[in-house]
C-alpha cells in the first residue's frame, strides 16, 4: 500500500506542474524590479537584479525599457537555484 500512495503522490505533484505550466497569468503575477527586490530572499540590490538580467540569469521580460517578472517562474528558478521563497 505505501509504494501505491507514494506512486499517487509523485503523480499528482506531475500534474500539478504540468497545470502551473498552463495556467494563464494573472494580473498580480508580474513583479517590477521594487517588487522583486522585496520578494527575493536577502532582498537583493536592484542593481544586482539588473546585472541578472542583463546576463540573462534571471528570467525576465522586457517591456518599453522596463523590466517585468514572472512570479511563477521566478519561483521555478529559485527552486532551481535551491533557494526558498
């Protein structure tokens, strides 16, 4: 019994990320750089979150010279990064 729920888990956390990927995104989902700063743990510097994307570390969007984040995928990339929000 405890392999199947642990089967069950691993597939249900599958298809949660597979979901994320889908979902559309919402209006408070995008982060200014402030935004960021704050929401990032050790609250980095502006300028070093500028000097991530301009070295394209970070995932960012660029929209008439200004910088916009993805909380989603922000998230994706801290949980990469092995960081923790």
């Amino acid at each position: 019994m405890p392999a199947i729920l642990a089967q069950m888990r691993n597939e249900i956390r599958s298809l949660t990320r597979l979901v994320e990927n889908l979902t559309p995104a919402r209006p408070n989902d995008w982060m200014s750089v402030d935004d960021l700063h704050h929401y990032l743990p050790g609250h980095p510097a502006p300028r070093t979150i500028y000097s991530w994307a301009r070295s394209n570390t970070i995932p960012h969007y660029n929209r008439e010279r200004n910088l916009y984040f993805n909380r989603q995928e922000i998230d994706r990339w801290l949980a990469q990064q092995g960081g923790k929000r």
